[in-house]
C-alpha cells in the first residue's frame, strides 16, 4: 500500500485533535499580541489628536499592558521633507484602554536621528 493510500493515524492524548481540554487543565484564553496593541494604541492616539498616525516606531509589553511610540504629521509643508512629525509614546493597560500619552518629541521629516 503506498503511502498516500495509509489511511490517516489519528493522534492520541491531544486535545488539540478533539478540541478538548483535558480535566483539571486551565482555560487558554487568547492573549491579545503585539499586532493588536499597535492598531489600538493608533487608534486611541487618533481619538484623541484628530490625526492619523504615520507609523509605529516603537512597541513594548508592560507589566501592566504596552507601550507604543507613535510617529504623527502635525505640520505639513512643501516640500514634504520639511513637514512637522512627533513622537507620542503611548501606554495602554492590558484591555487596551489609554493609561498615558505625551509627545516626547518633534523633528522635521527630512531630519536624520544621529546616535553617536
């Protein structure tokens, strides 16, 4: 019998295959990940600025939640390299409500961070 025509093994001692837990083995609940904690910290930014983010420079977990750095246009100019950005670090809890925000920065957009 070749092996295409085996008929498939099932696995045992998985719950994973039943979709079952074993007793007395605590629920797993999801936990909310870094890809959720970088569009709510931007939209919570949004809510309260009126802006939309230009990027994500920065995300961390927290031991209470996450901690984001946000990149914003304030200003647009012309030519586009002149234009007005901030940083905002944003802190969110673990339910991704806002904890805290402040601009911790502003530069031009054609400006280059120099680290010695």
């Amino acid at each position: 019998m070749a092996a295409a025509e085996e008929p498939a093994k099932r696995r045992t001692g998985s719950s994973r295959a039943t979709g079952r837990r074993p007793a007395g083995e605590p629920r797993h609940r999801p936990s909310k990940g870094p890809a959720w904690a970088m569009r709510t910290a931007a939209e919570r930014l949004t809510e309260l600025l009126g802006r939309a983010p230009d990027s994500v420079s920065a995300l961390k977990p927290t031991n209470d939640g996450w901690e984001a750095d946000i990149e914003v246009l304030e200003l647009e100019r012309v030519p586009d390299t002149t234009s007005v950005m901030a940083t905002y670090r944003v802190s969110l809890d673990k339910e991704g409500d806002l904890v805290a925000y402040e601009r911790t920065r502003r530069y031009t957009r054609g400006q280059i961070d120099r680290r010695g």
